[in-house]
C-alpha cells in the first residue's frame, strides 16, 4: 500500500534506454543500419551482450522502419521516373512539328518537386510521431512494432540468457568481459586460510565439508540478491572463451563453424571452467545491475579460485554511462500535434531535393555496402571451408557500450553506481562467510581481512575517479576529473565484459 500523501513517481523501469534506442533507429537512418547489420544480417562473429537493452524490441523498430524507409524511396524512385520521363517529353516537345503539350508537361514537371515535399513530409512525421508515442507513450517498446521471423526474435532472446561470451583476442590484452564498459576495479583479494575447520559449540574440531569454485559460484549467484538486498542484481555463470580457440570446445558451441557461435551451452562446460587456471577461456560468475531506466549499468565479474589451503578472489567491475546526446529527445517533437507538424514542414523543406535526387546514389552507396560486406563474408567462409585459416568468432565490443558517453554521467548516476559495487563487494564477503561456515571451516582470517578489503578496495572509474580516499569518520572522499581510458578504437577504456541472466541462478 502507498504511504498517505506519496504520489506514483514516473517509472520506466529498465526501458527507458530501451526506449531511447528505440526512438533512434526512427530518427536516424545510420544508428539504424548499424543495428540491423549487427542483429540480423548473416554474419561468422558473435556479438556483444545487451546490457540493460531490450534487444527484440530494438530489432523489431529497426526492421519496422527499414521497411518503412524502403516503400518510401521506392515510391520516390517511381516519382522520379516519372519526373525524367516528363523532362525527356517535355524536351521533346519544345523541337519544331511536335504535337506534345508543352504547358501540360512543364506544370506536370513543376509538380514533381511538391509531390515529393509531400512525400518526405509525410515520411518524417510518421517517423516523429512513433517517436513521440515511444517517449511519452505507456505501450511496452517491444509491443509497439511488428514481430519479425521467430527463429530470429529467438536468437535475440538467447542473448539475455547466454552462458559463454566469445571475446576477440585482442580483447585479452586488457579483459575479456566485452560491452562492460568503464573500469571500477580489476583486483585480486589477498588469499585467506581455508584449511582451519570451524569447532563447534564444544570446541571441538568439525570435519570440513569438501567443495570447488563452482559450487562457492552457484551458493553466490542464488544468494548474492538477497545478501546486496538488490532485488534487481542479476547473477549468471558464464564461460569466456578467445575468438581463436572457440573451434576446440566442439560442436557444443559451434556447430557450424561457417555460422556465429552459441551463446547457450552445456552447463558441465561452464562448470569445468570454474576450476580452471589460466588458459584461453574461463568461468565468472556475473553480477549486473541496472538502474536510472537502464541508464547505468554496473557489472562485476568474480572467480573464486581455491587452491588449498587457500582461496581468492578475483574481482572486476565495470559501469556502462548513459547514452550520448545523439539518443536526447529532440527539441523539435516537442509541442501540440500543430507545432509538430508545422516543424516538421519546416524541417522536411530543405531535403526535398537531396531525396528525390539522391535517390540512386543512396542506394548504390546501400547495396554496395551490403555486397562488400557479404562477398568478405564468402572469403571467410570459403578459407574455412578449405580448412587454410582459423578464425578468430570474437566479439571486439558491443553496441551498448559504442553509443555511450561517459560525460553523460551525472551526479546520481555516479553515486548510484558506487553504491551498487560497494553492496556487490559486501555481499560477495558476506556469502563467502557464509558458504565457509556452512561447510565447517573456520573464517576468521576472511573475518579479519574483511575490513581492510573494503576500506583498501580501489574504486576508480578508469582514471575518471583518480582518487578514492577513507577521510573523516569513514567517509569517502571522490574526486572526479580526467577521462576515462581507452578502449578498443578509441573507444571506452578497461575493456568490455557481457551480462545478462535470471535472477538468482546461475548457468553450472
């Protein structure tokens, strides 16, 4: 029940991103192609995660105004036949002994231009009111256009529940975790002695109970929401595997070495990988949360690694910003339907002819681009088929993390972010005690290190947060400045993980 006096705040949940996105591949033609050609054309390589994204809800308003686009320029392709076919009669009848009306053909002409103002007019306010109705409207983004073809809607949906995340090799120079994002931290905790058992009320000795890293990943991921009291964190295991070496893990991941990888395998694969050091692939369990819409997102990849009598863990945990200024709602949507449309007239004026007349060169540009991608695509396959290359079926990033902007991080986004990792970090404690308790070993060494990792823990936001200090009373003091560091093609800095998942499970 809502307290007295409290009004329903406006919340989108996690879709505001979402609808963000969705709003783009409307409004602008290039984000659009970009995001048809990662999703749904044919391609070898995988894909980065969609963190916070709604992916079947992107695709589908992709596709929707793909097709929308493509009856546009096709009625202007037909305009402008007839547009040359009068020119060419009216050409024609201007010479000596023609019977054809000069007039009547220069006015039809004449008309050309308008009829395509109309056109591009007509074009752009449909495109600006699915826009509106996506910003203000209460219809869910994914509901609001068209399915498309089950086998794909399918694929999208296996993105949010991916076990493995096949990252390009040169991922591997900074870390595998591709579409992360920014840096917060990329440490290894301080072993602690796991080979004391705990004594029970008598003092007396109990007899340990035996177990490996996999089962200390599945206690976190179905604990770790309840310990954060983040309802929301969703935790997966999930194997990392290079882009060079995904080939030797067999038709369980690649069944079609001319196709992408899956992003579902068997969960005795991801298990295996809990336990292994080192090497081209590796098992983390992946925490994510989202928050502000979807607009940060906080993720933290850990691995236990027990070594007996030792056990530590590796942590790294990374933030997503919001998106970059291209994905604001456009100043001119807004207003009365009438000052819409008056905009819109306005604004649809000046490209008419660039429309009609840029009509061939468009797409030729297009199918060009499409026919370079597709014969480089055939190469590939054709060497692979031949067995004279192995390929590397990585992703290098993901389209999340290439349309954010860490200058888009405001002041609740910052602390927002922080919170989630410091709750991540005593949780990840917490369970661990808990999971060595329940397993009759003695924790006061992890008891004792407990403070001191949290107090020492480096939170830096790659270079963005520069100092993170403990001040007076065990306050924290931030200081932000600088900018974040580089990522792939300058890009944002430490690197890219993945996540997604159910709550509260994980894949082994």
């Amino acid at each position: 029940m809502q307290p007295y006096g409290l009004s329903q705040l406006p919340n989108y949940q996690t879709e505001l991103t979402t609808r963000e996105l969705c709003r783009a591949v409307h409004l602008d033609p290039e984000f659009r192609q970009e995001v048809l050609e990662e999703y749904v054309e044919d391609g070898i390589h995988a894909v980065g995660l969609p963190f916070g994204v709604n992916l079947v809800a992107l695709v589908r308003h992709a596709a929707a105004a793909e097709e929308r686009e493509h009856q546009h320029e096709q009625a202007l392709g037909w305009l402008l036949l007839g547009f040359v076919l009068l020119v060419l009669l009216l050409l024609a009848s201007l010479s000596p002994g023609s019977a054809l009306p000069s007039t009547l053909l220069l006015l039809l002409v004449l008309a050309c231009l308008p009829a395509a103002g109309f056109m591009v007019y007509r074009a752009q306010l449909v495109a600006r009111k699915l826009a509106v109705e996506l910003h203000t409207g209460s219809k869910s983004p994914e509901d609001s256009a068209p399915a498309l073809d089950a086998g794909l809607e399918q694929r999208l949906k296996d993105l949010r529940r991916a076990n493995i995340v096949v990252h390009h090799s040169s991922r591997g120079l900074k870390h595998p975790f591709v579409g992360s994002g920014w840096k917060i931290t990329e440490s290894v905790w301080d072993p602690v002695d796991i080979g004391r058992p705990a004594k029970d009320t008598k003092d007396r000795p109990l007899t340990p109970v035996p177990f490996t890293a996999a089962d200390l990943h599945q206690y976190l991921a179905v604990n770790m929401p309840k310990a954060t009291g983040l309802g929301a964190l969703v935790a997966r295991n999930r194997l990392y595997v290079r882009g060079v070496h995904v080939e030797q893990l067999g038709t369980s991941v690649l069944p079609d070495p001319e196709q992408r990888p899956l992003t579902q395998i068997p969960s005795a694969l991801v298990k295996a990988g809990a336990g292994q050091l080192g090497g081209a692939m590796a098992t983390y369990l992946c925490l994510r949360m989202v928050s502000g819409g979807g607009q940060t997102v906080v993720t933290m990849h850990i691995r236990a690694q027990v070594l007996a009598p030792r056990l530590a863990w590796e942590v790294n945990a990374y933030v997503l910003p919001p998106l970059g200024s291209r994905f604001d709602f456009p100043q001119s949507l807004v207003g009365s339907d009438t000052v819409v449309r008056w905009r819109t007239a306005r604004d649809s004026a000046g490209s008419v002819r660039p429309a009609l007349f840029g009509l061939v060169g468009r797409q030729y540009r297009r199918r060009a681009g499409s026919r370079s991608r597709a014969r480089q695509l055939e190469r590939v396959r054709a060497e692979l088929r031949k067995g004279h290359v192995t390929y590397d079926y990585g992703a290098a990033d993901s389209l999340r993390e290439r349309v954010s902007d860490w200058k888009r991080m405001g002041f609740d986004e910052k602390m927002n972010s922080q919170l989630f990792f410091k709750l991540m970090i005593q949780g990840v404690l917490d369970c661990t005690e808990q999971f060595l308790t329940s397993h009759n070993i003695d924790t006061s060494d992890l008891r004792s290190q407990q403070q001191q990792i949290i107090n020492t823990q480096t939170y830096t936001f790659n270079g963005t947060i520069q100092a993170l200090q403990a001040g007076d009373n065990g306050l924290m003091n931030v200081q932000y400045g600088g900018s974040p560091g580089q990522g792939p093609q300058g890009g944002p800095g430490g690197a890219n993980p993945a996540g997604a998942a159910a709550q509260g499970q994980a894949a082994p």
